[in-house]
C-alpha cells in the first residue's frame, strides 16, 4: 500500500518574509534558528513571484510549497494583512489544522476549511449570534472605533 505524501511544514510569512503563523510536522528543522533559515530560504526563493489567491504549488529543492490563501481570505473577510492575521490568529491555526493533520492533507475546498474553523457567516452585520467570538470582538471593535471618532 502506498502512504500518501506527507506535508512538512505550511508557513504564512508576511512581506518581508518574517513569519506570521508556522506549523512544522516534521524534524527536518529541529531548531528555531534552523526554521528561520529555512522560512528565509523559501521567502527569497519565493518573493519575486506574484502572489495570488489561487492554490500555487512551486517545486523548490524537493520541497513542495502550497499557497493556499483562499481559506484565509475567506476568514479573514478579504483583508488579508499582517495586522488582521495576527488578530485571527486562531482562526488561522484551526484552518491550518483543517487543512493538515500530522502532515497528512486532508482538506483543500477553502469553503470547507473556512466553515470547519468556525465561520458561521463573512457578513460583518451579520447578528453577534452568528459571527465566531474573534468576529464579535473585531465587530465590537470596529463599533467602538467609529463611536470614538464621531
């Protein structure tokens, strides 16, 4: 029987290739200096491609690198920047072990991902019933924001 093939690592790095959000599933890179090089290796490789939101699969020295930020975009409602990462950075986490597990893909449909992480609804109007709790909180945020503004 032959096993399928297995992920070892999915990054999220930001414009300057520092990293956002990480995951690793193998040993290959057993310290916190060796993934920084390695995330380093991968962002200069990478950087003079442009990005898009469309699944990427780029061979690079035996190393498969997927880009997959439809999911992301999806949770993120199409604001996909450093800040808004890091403020949903648990949403992130739980696409990232939606997609993967134990380095073993197992979803890729972004729809699916997106709805199994928690996202009930990308409406930002919608009820507070209906949003996950890092949708509430950016909504009641953003509430706070334009009444201190006014």
């Amino acid at each position: 029987m032959e096993l399928p093939p297995k992920v070892k690592n999915i990054l999220l790095l930001d414009s300057e290739g520092k990293r956002v959000a990480v995951k690793y599933y193998s040993d290959d890179w057993p310290t916190n200096s060796a993934q920084e090089a390695f995330e380093k290796s991968v962002f200069t490789k990478t950087q003079k491609t442009n990005a898009r939101t469309e699944v990427e699969v780029t061979a690079l020295e035996n190393n498969i690198v997927v880009d997959s930020f439809d999911a992301v975009t999806l949770l993120l409602r199409s604001n996909v920047d450093k800040r808004e990462a890091l403020d949903n950075l648990d949403l992130i986490f739980l696409s990232f072990d939606e997609i993967i597990d134990g380095g073993i893909v197992l979803e890729t449909d972004a729809n699916v991902i997106a709805g199994k992480a928690g996202i009930n609804s990308t409406d930002p109007n919608a009820p507070l019933s209906e949003q996950t709790i890092s949708q509430a909180l950016a909504t009641a945020r953003e509430h706070l924001t334009r009444s201190l503004m006014k």
